[in-house]
C-alpha cells in the first residue's frame, strides 16, 4: 500500500474539491483536512495550491496530469486457502 503524500494531497483538492476559494477566501474542510493531517498551516496549502497550480480553479495542466504517478492496480485474492 503506498502512503498518502502532500503532493498527492494537493493534486486531489485540484481535481476533486470547489477551489472558488482560492486565493482569499477561507479554505474548504478538505484543505483544512489537509492541513491537518499534514501537519501544514492554511496559508501554505493556499500558496502550495497556487503556486504548484496556477490555474487552479480550472486543474492542473495536461503536463500535470501526464506526469503524475498512477496508482499501481493491486490484485486482491479472497478468502480460502490456496493448494
């Protein structure tokens, strides 16, 4: 199982939470969860959004998302024994 990173953290708010709060508004409860679980102050998860993605509120660029890592798909057995 591969551990949960910032970066990962980031890229997830970009393509999966409302980022109309961006650049001066209060953060949402998912970057406030972000903050949290990282250990990160809010006024860093809103440079860190903006300045790694600066068209936030529209997601990361094609390069972006072309050089991100997938998830590596895992096949899961189920239960019983196996001979």
């Amino acid at each position: 199982m591969r551990r949960a990173s910032y970066r990962d953290a980031l890229f997830w708010i970009t393509r999966n939470d409302d980022c109309s709060w961006l650049p001066d508004g209060p953060i949402s409860v998912t970057a406030a969860l972000v903050a949290d679980l990282f250990e990160v102050d809010d006024a860093r998860i809103r440079k860190d959004l903006c300045d790694r993605y600066p068209n936030t509120l529209h997601g990361p660029d094609d390069a972006t998302l072309r050089n991100r890592r997938r998830p590596v798909d895992i096949p899961r057995t189920t239960g019983g024994t196996s001979s």
